[in-house]
C-alpha cells in the first residue's frame, strides 16, 4: 500500500520544504559577498532571481502550507495549480538565466563554477522537487 510506505506526517515534508527555502536564500545571501566572484552579468541574473523566489514562496509555497497546515487539502491544491506552478516556473526560468549567464563564463575560459553558485542553483530546482512532491502527497491524502 503506498499509504503505508508514506507513513509519516505531511508536517515532515513541510518542515523539509521550509529548510529548502531557507537554504535558497542563505545561498542567495552568500552570492552577494565580494568572494563569490559573480560577473555583472551573473549579479544581475541574481537580481532577476531572487524576486521570483520571494514570489514563489510568498504567493504560493507559504499560503500552500497554510492550507495544508488546517487540513484543507482541496484549497491546497487549487494553490498549487493557480499559484505555485506558475511561479515556480519562472523561479527555473530565472535559475536557468543565471546558469547560462555562468556557463558563458566558464565557456570564455574559466574551468569551474563558484561552489556556492552551483549550491544555490540546485537548491532552486531541488527545492521544486521536493514541493512537487509534497503537493503529490497532498493530493493523495
């Protein structure tokens, strides 16, 4: 039974999903220091991003656990599709301008990424991942 093979509280998920959340923009932090050696271009691919992180957390992953939080999964979902969705869509879009914008970079010479750039990138799209599925779990309850 899946039921069974899930058989912990959605609170764990949410708590992962606010650990991701917090990590993202930790990272993000860490990406403004001068050692994080970003090109202008990459600044700016960061400044495109981290509105759409606020949006996506504040507009939907936060009123999301809300709902989920009171047990009111149906409007839950119905966030996740009008809310959410869309805006982690254009968290990967920025994600992906930013990712090109350092490929550029290490295309023009230089061999490897900043650790910290990578990290942040991959918590971005880890982070969807592991909403995705909590809001499949969500839909299963």
């Amino acid at each position: 039974d899946i039921v069974q093979l899930h058989s912990h509280q959605v609170g764990a998920h949410l708590e992962a999903v606010a650990r991701d959340l917090s990590d993202i923009r930790d990272a993000m932090e860490a990406l403004h220091t001068p050692d994080s050696g970003l090109s202008a271009e990459e600044a700016a691919a960061l400044a495109g991003l981290e509105p759409e992180v606020a949006r996506f957390e504040s507009q939907g992953v936060g009123p999301m656990r809300e709902r989920i939080e009171a047990g009111a999964f149906h409007d839950a979902n119905v966030i996740l599709l009008k809310l959410t969705n869309p805006a982690y869509e254009a968290v990967k879009s920025q994600a992906s301008t930013l990712i090109d914008r350092i490929a550029a970079r290490t295309d023009a010479g230089r061999a490897e990424m900043d650790a910290e750039v990578k990290r942040t990138t991959m918590l971005v799209i880890f982070g969807g991942v592991a909403l995705g599925v909590l809001c499949l779990i969500v839909g299963l309850l």
